[in-house]
C-alpha cells in the first residue's frame, strides 16, 4: 500500500486546490459577507427538513467494537487502542460490504421521514469511503471494488432525500496532520500542515464536483491547535467558491463550545452542532442549529452495544428539537458487511410510523412560543392570511384531562387531534386556552393535537 503519493501529487492537488470559477472572468468569494437574505434563502430547505440520517461507516466496523477482550470500542478504534497505523492499515484488506443496498438504506430513510442523510466519507481515521486520486487510503484498498458513495449519491437523487458529506479535519493517519501521534509507524520527516491542507482541499473537491450538488459538508475533528480560526475561515470559502449554495456547519472554524456546539467568540459556518444533547432551550430566530445523537452508545458498529434507546425517546427528541427551531440528525452505525443493525431498522420503522401521521407538526415548523408546558412540547406554522396553527405535542396526559396554554392571549378556533378523530372541545380563559381531552389517547408516544388560532401567535409571558 502506498498510502500518500505525496511527491507525484503535489503539483496536481495545488492545481485541484483551485476553486472552480464562477464565471470566466471571476475571482474567488469572500461568502461569510453574505446578506441575511441570501442567507435564508440558501439555509431555507435545512430549516423545512428538521429531521436527518446521520451514517458513520468505515474500516473500524470491522473489529466491530472489539479489541483484546475491550468492547468498548467505535469509530475512534485507532485513537483510544493506539493501534499501529501500519496494522490498523490491514483492517481495509476485510472490509467487504458486499450486503451494502444504498437504495434500501435510503428507502429506510424516507420512510422514516428523513430528508437528508448524512455520511462519513473520511473520518479521523483519514480512510476515505470513495475513491480519491490523492491516496491509496480508501475504498479502493478494499477488496470491495463499488464505489459506495457513487452508490448513495443515485439512490438518493431518485428518491428525492438531500446528501451531505462528513468529512474529518483532523487525520490521525495522514503525515502532515499537525499532531502526528506517536503510534503512526508510516509518518516520517516533520508534518507540514500548509502541505496537507493542500491534500484536503484537493480531496474535497474530488467530494463536492463528483458527486452531484451536496446539501451539506458537515465537518469535524477542528479542535485540535493545528487548525486555526483563519484555516477556518479560509476552507469556508473555499468549498463555497467551488459550490455556492451548499451549507457548511460551525466545525468548518474553531468557535464551537464543547458539547454544546454553538459558537462562542470567533466562529465561521452556517449553524451549530450539539452533541449527544438538546440545548434545554432554543436560540431564537435565525439561528440554525441541529443536534446530532445516536441510537444506542457509540456512532460506529459496536456489536456489544445494546443500549439502545427506545423508539419513544427517538421521536421525542425529534419533537424536543423541532420545538426549538432545531434539526435532528439521527445515527445509525452499520457493519463491515453493509447492514444497518436491526435495532436501528426497528426503530427508524416505529419513527417512520409516527411521521406518517403527524410529520405536518415537524416539517417546516417554528419554535414553540411557550416558555415550558407540562404536558410535552409546541410546534407552529402560519396557515395562510390571519391564522396559524399551534401543533400540541402531549407526551404525558394531565390528570385531569385539561390542555392549559397559558398565556395565550389568541382566539381559538378549533382544535382536534391531527390526523382526524374529531372535533376537540376548546376554551378561552383569561390570557389562557384550554383544551379538554378524551380519557385515552390515540398515540403512546406522542398525541398531536392541532389547534388553529386567530392571528399571529401572541403569548403573554408569565401567564
């Protein structure tokens, strides 16, 4: 294997690294100086989508989780085993996907009412899941000679659901990564980091040219010292000169906040990234941000993990997500082989069930204009001129049976369970509206109840 034909590439990766012109007379852009207008308009189809798949898929799903009687293992195999890379290399000569469907993992996708999928096609690991011109560390070391990425990209354009790439930064494999670890037995000489943001560059731009329009470049591994706020800034533009309209999230910079993944001080990207968390409240309007969980304890293929959290907990964090003007970005970890886990397939089916019915009260939505309800959660949507529909979420029924929206100084106009069942008995109190439930509820998980009001929403805070 010769991992990095890092002499006979050089030259062609600083021509590669060239964004594509515009038009022929063009230079290229500074796009964080984009009006707020423009801004909207290109973030407009993320903030309608609310719900995507998230795939962390790579040659540490071959040990599966599993090392020297440890099975705590995931994606950051290399990392935490401090694995040799030279032997870590020889996991891509057994990874042989030969079950991987793309039509069938994008089928599970929509059904389950996702609209774009997100998959790794390098993790930190530096092993691209496509064929690069750059290196021989990728999918073409494998004895698996598809092209898997090729494979989604078509699949996903007849179904109608958005791709989006994520790509790692940091490269524990890579020579010229700043913080070269100590266990990398192929390095040699000093790292140069202007020299492997050159390779970066001319891989991305092998990912956003031949794959068709990507929805989003989802970045991560920024927080290590060799990348800089100004590398940040300076790849921004440079993905966005090569596809303008693409959204690219806060990991591109270095303002991230830990697990919060919102930007404090110098930040660059389009919206912010939580992790394995909700952030207990939103961030008001115009600020795009999506939380990215897993399903069970780890991102890649961990065949001890058994953890997994019920398809009630998934379809609530939905809600909690979009209730705060917020996406969920939903992980599954498929195998060496190519499957999806069949945990993971339940639970997206139980998702898909629910969205059926009630995926109006998600797609499109706003926040909630409560600060706290007792009983679950609040979407909305304006219906046309003088009218907007508030979408209930009741997660716990009250005991009593009664709906209270404090503070809702709106008239309302009818209220019945979503998706039919008929009329709901509706009141209006003293800056309150209260809506009277049956003794059983149609839906364990989650009971939407649409309640249409007059006007704009106007709540009275500390009602």
């Amino acid at each position: 294997m010769n991992p990095f034909k890092v002499i006979s590439i050089v030259a062609v990766a600083v021509v590669t690294m060239l964004p594509a012109p515009l038009h022929a007379d063009s230079t290229p852009r500074d796009f964080t100086m984009e009006t707020p207008a423009q801004r909207e308009q290109r973030m407009a189809w993320f903030n309608r989508a609310r719900f995507g798949l998230f795939i962390h898929w790579g040659v540490y799903s071959v040990p599966a989780g599993e090392w020297q009687g440890k099975t705590n293992y995931g994606e950051w195999f290399m990392e935490e085993t401090k694995m040799p890379v030279s032997q870590y290399e020889k996991f891509a000569q057994q990874f042989n996907p030969v079950k991987y469907d793309a039509k069938e993992w994008v089928r599970m996708a929509k059904d389950a009412g996702m609209k774009y999928i997100v998959i790794t096609s390098k993790h930190h690991d530096g092993f691209g899941m496509f064929r690069s011109d750059l290196t021989d560390w990728c999918i073409k070391s494998t004895p698996f000679q598809r092209a898997p990425l090729k494979e989604l990209a078509d699949a996903c354009k007849a179904a109608g659901i958005t791709l989006c790439f994520y790509y790692s930064i940091m490269d524990w494999h890579h020579p010229d990564w700043g913080t070269r670890r100590a266990w990398n037995d192929k390095a040699t000489g000093e790292p140069d980091m202007d020299r492997y943001v050159v390779y970066m560059k001319a891989q991305l731009k092998e990912l956003v040219t031949r794959y068709g329009p990507l929805g989003i470049l989802w970045f991560d591994g920024e927080w290590e010292k060799p990348w800089t706020h100004e590398r940040g800034v300076d790849l921004y533009n440079y993905v966005r000169n090569l596809q303008p309209n693409i959204i690219i999230n806060n990991r591109v910079g270095k303002g991230r906040a830990g697990m919060g993944g919102m930007d404090k001080g110098q930040g660059v990207g389009d919206y912010g990234t939580p992790e394995q968390e909700i952030p207990p409240t939103g961030f008001g309007p115009g600020v795009a941000w999506e939380s990215c969980m897993t399903m069970n304890k780890h991102w890649g293929y961990n065949q001890h993990d058994q953890n997994w959290k019920s398809a009630q907990v998934l379809i609530r964090n939905l809600v909690d997500c979009a209730s705060k003007g917020g996406n969920y970005l939903l992980n599954v970890g498929p195998t060496s082989e190519g499957l999806i886990p069949g945990p993971s397939i339940e639970r997206l089916a139980a998702i898909g069930k629910w969205m059926k019915a009630n995926s109006e009260s998600i797609y499109g939505t706003k926040a909630s204009p409560f600060e706290r309800l007792e009983f679950g959660r609040c979407t909305q949507k304006p219906l046309g001129v003088g009218k907007t529909r508030l979408y209930l979420h009741v997660f716990e029924r009250p005991k009593d049976g009664r709906l209270v929206l404090p503070g809702l100084a709106n008239k309302p106009l009818k209220a019945s369970f979503l998706g039919g069942g008929g009329k709901l008995d509706v009141a209006a109190g003293e800056n309150k509206v209260v809506i009277t439930l049956p003794a059983e509820l149609p839906d364990q998980h989650d009971t939407v109840v649409a309640l249409d009001i007059k006007g704009i929403t106007h709540v009275i805070k500390g009602s």
